[in-house]
C-alpha cells in the first residue's frame, strides 16, 4: 500500500463529494479505530538551539511533540510553516493555545517569534490568518501602551491565553519605568485586551521560591522561557540551572516538577517554548525528507495521526486556502483548486491514501513524479504542498511543502 502522489484531486469538486470517500472506506475493508493510548504529559515545546532526538535534528523554529513516555517528534517544523505562510521563522520563542478555537485548528495557535520576521514584531502574538499567512492577534504595540512605555521595544519570550482571554506573558529582557514599575524577564504578566489593564501575576521571586521548593536547589532561575496556563494553574520552564533548563515545573500550594528534564526525551535540550497538548490538538502530520527535491527524486513521506486509520492524500502545486472548518482538524485547505495537478484523481478508480499502524504512524519512501507540476506558495518560493483527509472524520492535517531545488 502505497500514497500514490502522482495522483491528484480538484479541491472544489472533490471536498464535497464525501459519499464516494465514504463507499471507498468500505470497499477497502478496513477496521478503523479511534483513539490512541494516554500520554504520560503531552506538550508542544521548541527548543533554544537545534536539536537533535535519534537520528532527527530540529531547529530551533520546529514546534515538537512530547510527552515523557515516547520520544519527540515533529508537529511543526520548516514544510509546515512554509505550507501555511511561506515563512520559515528563525526561533519560535512561544507557543500557546486561543481559547474557545476548536482544538487542533490553524486559529487555535498562538505563538510570537524571536525575531522580528515577515512584516511581524518580535513581541506581536501572532496566529494563523484565513487565507494564508500570519496575522497579529495581540500587537506589541498594545502591549507597551497598556503597560504605559508605548515606545518600547519588548520581546515576548514566553505566552498564554487563560480561558477568559486574558493574555499571560513574561519579557525577554527586563523593562524599567512601567506603569507596574520595573519588569525583570522572570516575572509573569497578565495583559487583559478587552479592558486593556495588565498586572504581574507572578514575580521572579515567587518563581524562584517555587523553584526552590519543588526542587531543593537554590540555584537562580533566570528568565521565565516558556509558560502554560493550566486549569487556573502556572506552568514554567525557566532559563537556569542548566539541570532543569529542560523541565516543566508547576506552580501551585505545592510547587512540583510536572516533567523532569532527564525523561522530557530532548537530550537535555533548553526548551524556550511550553504549551500544554489538550484532546483534539495533535492533529495528523505530514514530514517529507528531504524537504527540497527535483521531479524523480525519491522523497520518506511520514504521516503520524490516530491507530489504524486510513488518509486520503491530497496535493497541489500551488498553495491556497479554502476553508474546511466545519469538519475538524487544521480546518482548512492550503491547496490551489485551480492546479493543474490537483484535477486528475477523481476520474481514478480510488484516491490515493495509507493505512497507518497500531502506533498512528505510516510511512512509505515515494518518488516524486517526473510530470510532477510545481507552482508558488505563500512566500513566492516553487514547490508543492500536501495535505492528509482522516476517515471517517473528514480532518484535515496541517499542510507540508516541498521546495522544488
């Protein structure tokens, strides 16, 4: 069994025609089953440096998966921003979920990058806009207005909504003459955008008398990289010391290290990026190696998502987006239905897909096709994207591109 990719479907006329999707889920005679075993911890993380976990390296702007009982895999990393925006971010600094966004969407993640990229400010919290590309949904500028420096320059180096939407936040670098008074980089702030008040919710003492409590050591904490707000709970990871750099630590009545960093599985990596994996988040994942290829070239396509399960692929060479968020999972597609390689899989007998294993995972090595037509994706770049259906729920995964070399 194998994804055929030479294969393509129109996405105006094939999205809609679910009944012939469904007759071919029978025709195959697959058992499909749902769920998948219990996570021990399941996180989104990214790292401050490249990393490597086996035989995979990730830079430091891949979002991973982990959970402390299974090693870290990608869920976002070059092909899936591309995909999504045509912008591959230098470090992704957090990485948060927008309450009330169905779970595993494009508008349920919230993140803001280390750098100031793609028209965007290091300290803008940005999401991903319909349509393609980012959009700011909470810019520095309201930030620093609200904190009374409106002309400061701030990098948000840790984030997260609480369920009511008030913004959680802890800086880079310290800031003096606030109208909170002076901010150190370990301290936690609330920012509420309906009513524009902000207020420290936690100090970088309370941090380090938590710290220290959970812990024994009396070692500074630093700076406050990653944060999760989870049911009224602070969840942290903090710069320093070196030996929980990489640990997530909760603070509460009773401080505790929720994930110690020997067992998070990243080699004892600095993680600067925290977010807490709720039910619905981890949707299908499509990674391609090597992520830049010539027609011919032989690509290792892995697709991770739910046990047993069939996906439906689907691919265009040019990029574009029509919304699909009535059916779940990333919520749209980012493929062109006007591409010319997109229109050929419905006269098939069957659509392409693969049935993935009693872990969620298939994998199949494939060569690109020679007739394989490129086109352009968000940031201009030549290549193609592909995108994954799940049976019988109709989620879409989120989109990977490979550039064309």
């Amino acid at each position: 069994m194998s994804f055929s990719f030479s294969r393509r479907v129109e996405t105006t006329r094939a999205l809609p025609s679910f009944s012939s999707v469904r007759a071919l889920t029978v025709g195959l005679g697959v058992l499909l089953v749902s769920g998948s075993a219990a996570a021990q911890t399941p996180v989104f993380v990214s790292t401050t440096n490249n990393t490597t976990v086996g035989t995979a390296t990730f830079d430091d702007g891949a979002v991973l998966f982990a959970d402390g009982a299974s090693s870290p895999v990608a869920f976002f990393r070059q092909e899936h921003w591309l995909g999504t925006s045509g912008i591959v971010p230098s470090d992704i600094d957090a990485f948060a979920r927008v309450p009330g966004a169905p779970a595993g969407s494009a508008r349920s993640f919230a993140f803001s990058l280390l750098s100031n990229e793609g028209g965007f400010l290091d300290g803008d919290v940005l999401s991903f806009a319909p349509g393609g590309g980012f959009e700011a949904i909470v810019t520095e500028a309201e930030i620093t207005a609200a904190l009374g420096v409106p002309l400061a320059n701030i990098d948000l180096d840790a984030l997260d909504f609480d369920l009511v939407g008030c913004l959680f936040f802890s800086l880079q670098s310290d800031l003096g003459g606030t109208g909170l008074g002076d901010l150190l980089d370990g301290d936690v702030i609330c920012y509420e955008q309906s009513t524009n008040k902000v207020w420290i919710d936690r100090t970088e003492a309370d941090i380090q008398a938590a710290f220290t409590l959970a812990t024994g050591l009396a070692a500074a904490i630093g700076d406050v990289q990653g944060l999760d707000v989870v049911n009224g709970d602070l969840w942290v990871v903090t710069q320093a010391p070196s030996s929980h750099d990489g640990a997530i630590l909760a603070l509460g009545a009773t401080p505790v290290i929720v994930l110690e960093e020997s067992v998070l599985g990243l080699g004892g990596a600095e993680v600067d990026a925290l977010s807490l994996a709720e039910a619905g988040d981890r949707i299908a994942t499509i990674t391609v190696e090597p992520s830049e290829a010539m027609p011919g070239d032989l690509l290792n396509v892995t697709l991770r998502g739910e046990p047993n399960t069939v996906y439906v692929a689907l691919m265009s060479g040019s990029t574009g987006w029509i919304d699909f968020g009535a059916r779940g999972g990333f919520g749209a597609w980012y493929l062109d239905a006007t591409d010319p390689w997109l229109g050929t899989i419905l006269g098939m007998p069957s659509p392409p897909y693969g049935l993935t294993d009693s872990f969620g995972v298939y994998t199949v090595a494939w060569n690109l096709p020679l007739g394989a037509v490129h086109g352009l994706g968000f940031g201009g770049e030549e290549g193609w994207t592909f995108q994954v259906l799940e049976l019988p729920s109709f989620r879409t995964s989120s989109p990977c591109r490979v550039l064309k070399l």
